[in-house]
C-alpha cells in the first residue's frame, strides 16, 4: 500500500499542473493571460513589502551581529536551565518570533548534535511547532496591506509565542522527563 501511495503522489502534482489549465480552459477562462495578471499582482506585492522585509532582515543583522543575542541567550541560560529548559534550545527560543530560516536552522543544528529522541530535541521540535515568526508576520502581511501600527497585535502575538514556548516546556518535561 505504501509503494502505491508512493507512486500515485509522485504523478499528483504534474497532474494538477495539467488539470488546472484544462479547467479553466473548459470554463471559458482565459487561462495565460489570468496567468499573466496574477504575476503582475504578486510583483507588485513583492514590491510593496519589499522595505518591510528588508527592514525586518536588517534588524535580526544587528541583533545577532552586534553580541546582544549572545548577551540575552547568556543572561538566560542559567535561570531557564533550572527550570529544565536545556541550553541549546535557548537560542531557538529567542530567534523562533523573528526569522522561521534561522529557528530551522537552529533546530536541524540541535538535532544533528543531540539527536530527535533526547530532551533538547523533542523540546526543540515542540518550540518550533508551537510558535510562530510574530515580527516577521506583522512586518510581512501588515505591509502588504498598508497597516503601519500593529499595538495590540505584537503583544498579542509575542503573548502566544511565549505560550507555546512554556507549553512546550511542561509537555515536553511531563512526557519525557
């Protein structure tokens, strides 16, 4: 059964890829140049959230750069480590909220070294499954949009990363130790 699955999503995507035009062919839509219009949109778009983003990457550069990461991960590495947090997973902590890139390549780097089954991996694991990129959501999809204060949503946001980081910490020290 798994090897049938296995070939049958293997010819899924192609198949949509063909299906799709052919649908909107039938349906009397005119498929290349609503093809056109909508990569038209999506480089306007890109155009428009490009000084978000770029702002949002230049700000992690000098964060990381200017040794206010290392202090902040130092600062806290002692009191989340006698609460059962093992150090390693320190830094994915304080990245997850800003860049999903650096949280993965983070996590790949705690796995590689301590391996999936041990305390730091799984607890690294749940932190990146539990939380979200919040500066880099409000940077990217407010400026899409236009909407320059965001109050209430960075609190709000930052409030539920750090709920999904303390979750994780207590399911992953309940189920293994």
């Amino acid at each position: 059964m798994f090897t049938a699955l296995s070939e049958w999503s293997i010819w899924l995507v192609p198949a949509l890829l063909g299906l799709i035009p052919l649908y909107g062919y039938w349906k009397k839509v005119p498929v290349f140049e609503t093809f056109v219009e909508g990569a038209e949109e999506g480089l306007r778009l890109a155009w428009r959230i490009l000084p978000y983003s770029l702002a949002i990457f230049v700000a992690v550069g000098i964060f990381r750069d200017s040794g206010a990461f290392l202090m902040l991960t130092n600062g806290l590495r002692y009191p989340l480590e006698a609460t059962g947090v093992p150090g390693v997973v320190i830094p994915l902590m304080l990245v997850r909220p800003i860049s999903g890139n650096a949280s993965l390549a983070l996590l790949a780097d705690v796995l590689r070294v301590h391996g999936p089954d041990s305390l730091a991996g799984r607890l690294a694991s749940t932190v990146q499954g539990s939380t979200d990129t919040t500066f880099y959501i409000l940077s990217i999809y407010f400026g899409s949009v236009g909407i320059r204060k965001f109050s209430y949503a960075l609190p709000v946001g930052l409030l539920g990363d750090l709920a999904g980081m303390v979750g994780s910490v207590i399911i992953c020290r309940w189920f293994f130790g």
